[in-house]
C-alpha cells in the first residue's frame, strides 16, 4: 500500500512515527501551504498539493484537523485532483489499518454473562473543561441510579464529583493522541481487566482506538458509545472512522447530528442530549438597570485561540472602549491564552474595567452568572458549550458567535444574540445597544431562562441514558 500524508502538521509526524512500524510505504507528502514546500520531515521533502494531479490511483490520507468551512479539502480532493472517494483516508482511519499491523490482540476469555460495568473514558492528562465536567457530572447522575459506573482516569487528578472518587479506575495516557504504540498497548490491557463493559468515549484517542480493535475481536465484551461534544468537522470525522463499532452516537447539538447524517450514519443510531443544569440561582436575581452604572459581562471558558478565539476578547474590549460603552467586564477560566490577556489588561489600564479572575471551582459559576447581565462567547467552533447554558439558566443575556452547536439555545433576538463567527463590530454593537435600553436585558434575561430550563430536565435526562445503556 503507497500513500500520501495530505499535510505536514503534528498528525503528519504521529503517522510517520507509526508507518515506520509498518509495511505501508509512503509515495509523498503534500501540503497546501507554499511556506511549508521545500521542508523535510522524517527526509520526505514536502511537496506543493498540485502532486496529487499526477498520482490519482494513489491513496490520501488527510492529516491535518480542519473545519470543511475553511478547508473543503474531501471535496477538492476528488472534484481537483480526481482522486477516487475509496482512496481517500482520514487520519484515524489510517491509524487503524496501522495498527492492525502493529500490534497483536492477545486472546483471553471473558465472561459475558456478567453485568457489563459502564465506563467514563477520561484516560488524558489535561485541563478541566466543559467535556470533564460532562462526564463527572453524568457518571455520578448514573451512579446515584445504582448504574456500575466507573471513570478511567488518573486517580490524583482532580474528580469534580466525590461520590466516584471509590470508583476511579486509575490510569493515564500522559501525551493523549500521540497513538504510541506502549500507550496503546497499556490501554488494550487495561481494558481487557475490566471488560465486559460499555465505553463512553468523549474523544477519538487511544481509548476509543483499542476498544476499537478489541471490538473486532470481542464485540460481546465491548460496547462503545460515542459522546461527541464538537460539530467541528474534523471531530466528527474523527470519530466517524470509528463508525462499523460504534453502537451508538450522543450527539450533544443538532448541528452534530446533522454532520453525522451526512457522512452516512443511520439517524437512529444518534441521539441528541441536553445536560441538565440545576437552578441554584434561587429565583432571585436583579439586573443592572440603572444606565448610569456599568453593564456587567462575563466570560467563562478555556483560554484558547484554537477554536475557542480567545484572542477576540481582546478585539471586543477595544471595541467596547472605542464606543465607549459602560461596562465591566469578569473573565474566569484559564488556558495558554491567559497571560496575554492579564499582559493586556494592565498594559492598557484597564483593571478597573476588566478582570480576569483565574480558574475557579465549579461550585461557584453559579454565584458567578448570577451577577452578570450579558455572557459572551467569541468561538468559532463549539457543541453545545454548558457555560452558555448555565448563564442562560441564571437569566443572563447571551451575545455570541453564531457557531453550529450554540444556535440550539440562542434565538438571536429573542433568547440571545447572535453575530457572525469573528466579528467583534457586530458584538460590540450589540452589547452598546444592550447597555443603552437596559429593559431589553431583563426581557431577554427572562426568556432566555425560561427557554432553557425546559430543556434541562435532570429527569428526562435520567431517563435518556437509562435507554441509551439498555439499547444494543
């Protein structure tokens, strides 16, 4: 089999690292962007994309994680280069034929007669975000149903919910979606200790790889459910490379079962999910609505530019100054992103106006929204983000970028405010106009609360997943 890496990123490399491990030989690697041909990785020179013209019979595999709306590389692929559809590759299918290579199933008996434990993949070294939160908060609503709920986690790292601290199967990929072939190794043994079990997967990693091949050979002890919390195409296609041993898809928008659909997935193989949120704002809460004070804003999420673009919230507040709104402004959560903002902060002064308040607990957003008017979220990819639910469910007005997984709550005009991906004038406007007719925030407070909380039912939830585990 010869094949060309479409792209020269960090998967290039991964996939290199694997190919050497492999009888697969490499005809090339081609990238779209000119700075980058010329370049050498592992000696194979990178050659410009217009390569692929020459070689159609050849299989492509695309390496780079893209969004279709800025690179419709599968489409080019076949409609510009004339290569055949059964030859293009994504990354992760390529890792499983790699892998079917490489490494060897151990055989071993399982009982299958017996309960099938479920287990909450969250085997990476990083971060608390929204995706952590989900699965902590979901495995212990499971728990408390007397599920067999376990977490496969690294037992020191930080579990939101006490009660599945007893329940932590202890273990850790340190370098996640690097697909080392030890790493993979360890994670198909620890999986075999624990099986029969059901996966939940909320990522395309080594996890869901090897409960991958174990489900080819034991699809009796092994059951997977995918969560996927992005409607970023290159997320969805990820996990689509998984799609002949997936039982069943948790889409957490719309949008994501849309994409799904579209590759080719059975519609009643998905199901969309609406986490629930509890209202601890205790029905209480007063709106700035005297002009003279400051409008109050809040930002609560990771620090990110990839897609999170938390550099636009720099863009915004420049934007609020230029018109100068009267505003203040919180920000909490924490991420590479988090040192240019406080640098920018306190070179232009504004530590009056802005503040950028660090991580906190999760107990405590809710004393957080309360207290703020307007959410603002300035991604460009997002699921179904729960901070913006959980402001919407303390009556806080969301202005935000119009991405896929967001317009599932925002109604622009009614629930919220939408502006297009990236356009902090627009956002800018929207907040000036907010503070200047304060009424318009507690009516749309008001709706916006009102709206979700119909739709963050612990119960249905409950219900959801008890039919979610019991269809096969």
């Amino acid at each position: 089999m010869h094949i060309y890496l479409y792209g020269s990123g960090n998967r290039c490399r991964i996939l290199l690292e694997l190919i050497r491990l492999s009888d697969i030989k490499i005809a090339g690697i081609v990238d779209s962007n000119p700075s980058r041909h010329g370049n050498r990785i592992y000696g194979y020179e990178v050659l410009p994309v217009d390569q692929l013209k020459k070689c159609a019979d050849e299989y492509v595999c695309v390496t780079f994680f893209g969004d279709k709306d800025y690179e419709p590389v599968w489409e080019d692929l076949t409609r510009i280069y004339k290569v055949a559809k059964n030859r293009i590759m994504s990354c992760h299918d390529l890792i499983r034929v790699l892998y079917q290579r490489i490494i060897t199933i151990p055989m071993t008996t399982t009982d299958i007669s017996i309960r099938k434990k479920v287990v909450f993949a969250k085997a990476w070294d990083f971060g608390v975000g929204g995706v952590e939160t989900w699965i902590d908060e979901t495995g212990a609503l499971l728990l408390r149903q007397s599920k067999d709920v376990y977490l496969l986690a690294k037992k020191d790292r930080y579990i939101e919910k006490q009660e599945l601290i007893d329940n932590v199967i202890d273990f850790c990929v340190d370098d996640s979606c690097d697909f080392k072939k030890n790493d993979v190794e360890r994670t198909v043994t620890k999986l075999v200790e624990n099986a029969p079990c059901v996966l939940v997967c909320s990522r395309a990693d080594e996890v869901l790889l090897s409960a991958a091949m174990l489900h080819k050979v034991y699809s009796d002890s092994f059951r997977i459910i995918a969560v996927i919390h992005g409607a970023c195409d290159g997320i969805i296609r990820d996990f689509y490379a998984y799609d002949d041993v997936i039982d069943r898809y948790i889409c957490v928008s719309t949008a994501v079962q849309r994409a799904l659909v579209a590759l080719g997935v059975e519609k009643d193989r998905t199901e969309i999910i609406t986490s629930p949120i509890a209202d601890l704002s205790h029905g209480t809460r007063a709106y700035s609505l005297d002009i003279n004070n400051p409008v109050k804003i809040g930002y609560a999420g990771r620090l990110e530019v990839f897609h999170k673009r938390s550099d636009l919230l720099i863009q915004l507040v420049k934007k609020l100054e230029f018109l100068k709104v009267n505003y203040c402004f919180e920000i909490v959560g924490d991420g590479s992103f988090s040192r240019s903002l406080k640098q920018f902060i306190e070179d232009n002064n504004l530590q009056e106006k802005v503040c950028y308040k660090g991580l906190i607990e999760r107990k405590a957003i809710y004393d957080f929204w309360i207290d703020k008017d307007i959410a603002v979220n300035v991604s460009e990819s997002e699921g179904r983000p729960i901070s913006n639910i959980e402001a919407m469910i303390c009556g806080v007005v969301p202005v935000v970028t119009a991405t896929a997984g967001i317009l599932d709550d925002v109604i622009d005009g009614d629930t919220g405010y939408t502006v297009d991906i990236g356009d902090m004038d627009s956002m800018a406007r929207v907040i000036e106009y907010l503070a200047n007719n304060r009424s318009c925030i507690k009516e749309t407070g008001e709706r916006a609360r009102e709206y979700i909380s119909k739709k963050t039912d612990v119960r249905s939830y409950e219900e959801q997943w008890s039919r979610i585990l019991e269809v096969r």
